[in-house]
C-alpha cells in the first residue's frame, strides 16, 4: 500500500506528536511536531523535519546546531495519531546540549537530573 499522509490523524492545528528514538538502543531522545508536509519531507530527504509551533516554520534537526537527525524507519501507532520515528542521532537531540530532552525523572515530590549536558 502505498502511503500518503491523509493516511495518518492530525490533531484540529493540523499537528501529529513525532518521538524520535535511537534505532540502535532504543533510547527515547525527543518528541516534537510534525504537519503532513514536514511528514513527507522527512520521508524524501531522510533529514528529520518538524514543524516549529513557536516560529511557525519547518525545522530541520541540526541545520544549525550540527546535531542531525537521520531517518532510519518510521512507523503510526494503531490509532495513526502518533509518530514513532526510528532515527540515527548525530549530537544532542535537547536544545540544552544533552543526549535527550527526557533527563529529568520525577520521583514523589522531587525532581533528579539524570545527566548534564555534552
């Protein structure tokens, strides 16, 4: 079947949510935003594009910073509502220079960082 991204349910700002995980450990690094053109930009280039809700405007990671994004595979969950995007990560994958945007864990009442920046 051939896929087009009216296969895929955006929410009413025409966003779908996009998690990018490494392909090789399988570690969670970020999620962001996609709109169906930056879904098939991503899939033509292979250069992980969002779409920034703050500029309004395409985001290629790591255009500027150096820390890119490469496609390896990306997949739908089962309501088609959320982007699972398999990735190969060059750098930081966090706007503050870390591995990734999920390094703080909330246990009871407090907050730990897990690990400082690269």
């Amino acid at each position: 079947m051939q896929f087009d991204p009216s296969q895929l349910i955006f929410n009413d700002a025409g966003l779908i949510p996009a998690i990018a995980q490494d392909y090789k450990t399988g570690e969670v690094l970020m999620m962001a935003w996609m709109n169906a053109e930056a879904v098939t930009r991503t899939i033509q280039t292979r250069a992980v594009t969002y779409w920034s809700r703050s500029r309004g405007e395409f985001w290629v990671k790591g255009l500027t910073s150096g820390h890119r994004q490469r496609l390896i595979d990306m997949r739908m969950d089962c309501d088609a509502d959320c982007l699972l995007l398999q990735i190969e990560q060059l750098g930081a994958a966090c706007h503050t220079n870390r591995r990734s945007c999920f390094y703080r864990r909330i246990d009871q009442e407090t907050v730990e960082t897990l690990m400082d920046p690269l």
